[in-house]
C-alpha cells in the first residue's frame, strides 16, 4: 500500500501531455482476442487496469511482448480455452468485455461476475440481451456461461440504455459473427469510437462511427493490426480543474479539443475558460471562477448523461472545482446512486456542500480547503481528492492511492513536473 503526502496552496506552471486513454485501452485490449494475428497497440497507458488486462490475456493464453513504455504487441493465437481467471476477474470491471470476443472466436466463454469501483448498481443486463440476441445461451450463476452452439448471428438490437461497455461487447462479437447486425440507441463515446476504427483496420465493416446507429457486417476473419490509443479526456478534464483550482498556468498538449465541447462548457459554467491553442488547452492563472447563473437569477445546474452530454467520469472533478467558485450550483448525478459519497470529505475539508440524496448535491462557494488525511474511494473520486488536496491550506495524506493509479499513470510525476508538493510514500 502507498499514499501521497501533500502539500498544498502552491500554484504550478508547464506543459502536460494526458496518457492514452484507459476506457479506450481496455475495450481494445480485449478486441486482441478477435484475431490470431498479432496485434500492435501505442500510447497504451501503463496504468493498473491496463496491467490486469494483460495479465488475463496471459493467461488466456496470448503472447505478450512489451515493445516500448507504451507500446505492446500481443497475438491471441493459442488460445487455452474458454475461462476467464476468476482471481483477476473480479479485481477489474473491463473483465466483462472478454465476454463478447471470446464468444465469438470461440463460441463459449465461461467468467465471473467482474469487480470494479463500488458506486452504484452497475447492470449487466443490456450485455446479455445483446449477445442473446446474436444467438448466445445465456446462463447466469456464480459464473457467467454463455455459448453459441449454432454460432452467432446478425440482428437488429435496440438498447434499453445506451451503455460503453455493452455497445463494445456486441460491436466485438458482432465484428466476427454471420451477417448483418444493426445497433440502435448505441454508445458514442471518443472510446467506443477508437475501438469501431480499430474494429474496422482489421477488416470489420462498421458504419455509423460516432452515432447512436451502428452497422457492423460481420466478417468470416479479422486480421491483425496497430492502432494508436487516443488521449485520456478524463485526464484532460483533471488538468483543467488542477489549474484552475490552483491558479495555475498548465498547457495541455494533444488534447482533441472537439472532443471536449461540453466539458468545456460546463468548465466555462463555473467560471474557467480555457484556451484552445491548435491541438493544446491552456488554463491560465487568476480564472474568475464565479459560477455564471441560468437566466433571471437562476441557480444553474449540472448533470451527466450518455455522449455527447456531460460525462459522469468528470462529476466529481468538477463538484471539487465549484467549492472554489463563487456561487451556488446543483449537481445531478443520474447514473450510479453512490459516487456523490465522496463529497464528505470534501465537507471535511472545509467545502460548503449539501447532500440532498445520493444523486444530488448543492455546492456553495467559495470555501477554504484545509489539508487533512483521506482515503481514495474510487478512481475519479480519488483524483478529485488529490486536486482538492493540492488546492488547500496545509497538509494532506491520501491513502488507497491505487485507486488513483488505476487511472492515471504516473500522476505524481506529471504534478512534481509542474511544481507540485507532492511525495509518494509507502503507507
């Protein structure tokens, strides 16, 4: 176990550049699995996530070879069955999506429930309608056994919600599966689009990229490929809040700002109005933060919901920034009833927050931080700590700081890059 000690108050200056995204890496990660060629992945984050991915593909069988940092080549072509390890399984909510690619490669796929960050309910259901729809037998127990005895087929699938990972998982399976198969009310997130491309390089044929209509003829093979993971726009918005919090000057490099037009507008809801330079995002210091009201006076409100609206990812980033704006905000949080949580110990900080119920907060602000010891819940939480952390008076010590490196690589690097006091110790 380790933990950070910070210390905070001290506003910081340079150039950033985000890791390629995890939410990206671990649908890809798991898209290996549909070929038997070898398959070349960069700007792969070298993050606990991506560590475990790997680790269970080992284990499937597939060769791993660690090119460069970021860099690996792995070829799926002895595959030892149809088990996904339990042990690994479960340390990881992405093991779900070995389910579509191994049941389409090799018509069975037997694994655990998966793990993951505990906040909220996090279905399953819109997965397995999905596969039974392309032909899979379904049966649900401790173990997750699904097959395909007849093989799988084209079909016209309508989500009930427009869930990441089951938009993946079916993309998968259907990529390699007889026929045509139709997605309506698909995800369309940056990540779920960087996997349809990669899908496509090996010989899928995927329209519809980026819309809530997917179109995918399957192929009788797909072949091997390289494909360069986007960057982290999570990470992104983590930067921006850090800077404004802090006021400090950061750029961050190789940020897609196309792809952060709502982010942005919500940061420029609360007062921060980064600049987009080309490809770059600069925070300058002294940001009004000064939360601007909807018309007539107005409290505004910010919620998430599927891309291209708000990412629930980036709800408790930006919940840490408000504590540091002037004004009043409510916060909706719509999809996990327990990720507003976290928000005791910001109030224990010091921050100004209401907690009506488990979906919904009120921040007033401004409100001075003061340094104290925490413990990270969750990956997002975790990194809405450590802004919060680097923003107040004093001292603080964040414990459970694996959470954070399941996220975002080498995180304190980058910061004492950028003039943060922050030291990593064993806890």
């Amino acid at each position: 176990m380790e933990r950070f000690v910070i210390e905070g108050g001290h506003a910081m200056k340079g150039r950033v550049t985000p890791g390629g995204s995890k939410n990206e890496a671990l649908p890809v990660l798991a898209a290996v699995l549909l070929t038997d060629e070898p398959v070349m992945l960069r700007n792969l984050p070298d993050i606990a996530d991506v560590r475990i991915m790997l680790e269970i593909l080992e284990s499937l069988g597939c060769k791993v070879e660690r090119l460069a940092a970021e860099t690996v080549r792995i070829t799926a072509a002895n595959l030892v069955g149809p088990e996904v390890d339990a042990a690994l399984s479960r340390r990881i909510r992405a093991s779900i999506l070995f389910a579509g690619p191994l049941l389409a490669r090799l018509g069975h796929v037997q694994l655990p429930p998966p793990g993951g960050d505990v906040i909220g309910r996090r279905r399953l259901d819109t997965h397995f309608i999905g596969f039974q729809a392309l032909g899979a037998l379904v049966e649900l127990g401790e173990v997750y056994d699904l097959r395909a005895p007849k093989g799988l087929h084209g079909a016209e699938i309508f989500f009930d919600e427009a869930s990441v990972t089951a938009t993946e998982n079916v993309v998968m399976a259907a990529a390699l599966c007889e026929g045509q198969t139709v997605i309506m009310n698909a995800a369309c997130e940056p990540h779920v689009q960087g996997l349809c491309r990669m899908l496509v390089s090996m010989g899928a044929e995927i329209s519809g990229i980026g819309t809530n209509t997917l179109r995918i003829m399957g192929a009788k093979r797909l072949h091997g490929t390289t494909h360069t993971i986007g960057p982290d726009y999570l990470e992104i918005g983590s930067f921006i809040g850090l800077a404004a919090v802090t006021n400090s000057d950061i750029t961050i490099e190789g940020a897609r700002p196309d792809e952060l037009r709502m982010i942005l507008h919500v940061f420029n809801k609360l007062g921060v109005y980064p600049e987009v330079e080309g490809s770059s995002i600069r925070v300058a210091p002294d940001q009004p933060l000064e939360v601007r009201k909807d018309l007539h006076g107005a409290i505004p409100r910010v919620d998430d919901a599927p891309w291209p609206a708000f990412p629930t990812d980036l709800m408790s980033i930006v919940i840490t920034v408000a504590t540091q704006c002037k004004g009043t905000v409510l916060f909706f949080e719509k999809m996990f009833e327990g990720r507003m949580f976290f928000t005791d110990s910001l109030i224990a900080m010091g921050a100004g927050i209401i907690l009506c119920d488990p979906h919904r907060i009120v921040v007033v602000g401004p409100s001075q931080l003061y340094g104290t010891t925490l413990e990270s819940p969750d990956v997002r939480a975790g990194m809405a700590l450590l802004i919060a952390s680097l923003a107040a008076k004093g001292k603080s010590t964040i414990y459970n700081v694996r959470q954070i490196d399941r996220g975002y690589m080498r995180i304190d690097d980058k910061l004492r890059a950028l003039g943060a006091k922050i030291v990593r110790e064993d806890a």
